[in-house]
C-alpha cells in the first residue's frame, strides 16, 4: 500500500493497518494538520536507534502527543505503555496513546510532578 505522509509503498502488516487508521482518524476526524504529523523516525535513546509510530507536534514544533501502534493481536499491558513512557523520555510530548486498533491508552504527563493521568479522549 502507498502511505501519503511517508510518500513510499509499505507493506501492510497488522501493526500498520492500526498505524494508517489512527492516522486517517487523526487528519480526517481530528483535523490534525499533516505537517504536524511525523510517522516511523528514528531517535537515539542511551546511544541505541529507536523508531517511534507517530509523533503530532503542536504549532511550535514540540512534540504534543506520541503513539504507539500495536497489532490488534497485542494485548495492552502496562510493558507496551513503559515502551511509550521510554521514547518519551527523549520526546516529552504532553500526551501519550498506545492503541492495537481495538483498545486504546490515553494518558497526560506530568512532568513537574511525574504523574500521568488517564483520559477518555484524545486531547483535541
């Protein structure tokens, strides 16, 4: 399939089914500008190459609210919401959600009081 926000054909796993409806949701429903979203790019954490899902940057260009997508046959654990709260370490995006297409994981960081906060909603 041809993603038009990385502009490349990629191949279709569970992962990126979940990743390309988030992202349809996000621009069509939510009316998340494409310039402020950044799919699939690595980052460097304790000198190790990660790769984040999805990144929506506010109109500053900080990072507002990181995804991780799952494949639906993964089950949302608290390990899948750490490997979030790990990239964000680097990130510091405001909001965070870990979804595998049928659950969802909202949650709002803290960063003065290290508390995070679970929502109901995306924060749009």
């Amino acid at each position: 399939m041809y993603d038009p926000l990385r502009k490349k054909h990629i191949l279709l796993t569970p992962e990126e089914e979940v990743r390309q409806k988030l992202l349809l949701y996000l621009i069509n429903d939510k009316n998340v500008p494409v310039g402020l979203i950044a799919v699939e790019r690595a980052l460097k954490i304790n000198g190790m190459l990660k790769r984040f899902d999805i990144v929506i940057y506010n109109s500053s260009g900080n990072p507002h609210l990181a995804i991780e997508c799952k494949a639906p046959s993964i089950k949302l654990t608290q390990t899948t919401l750490q490997q979030l709260a790990v990239y964000n370490l680097y990130l510091k995006a405001e909001f965070l959600m870990v979804s595998n297409g049928l659950e969802h994981l909202i949650s709002q960081v803290n960063f003065e009081t290290r508390e995070i906060r679970f929502l109901e909603e995306l924060p749009f």
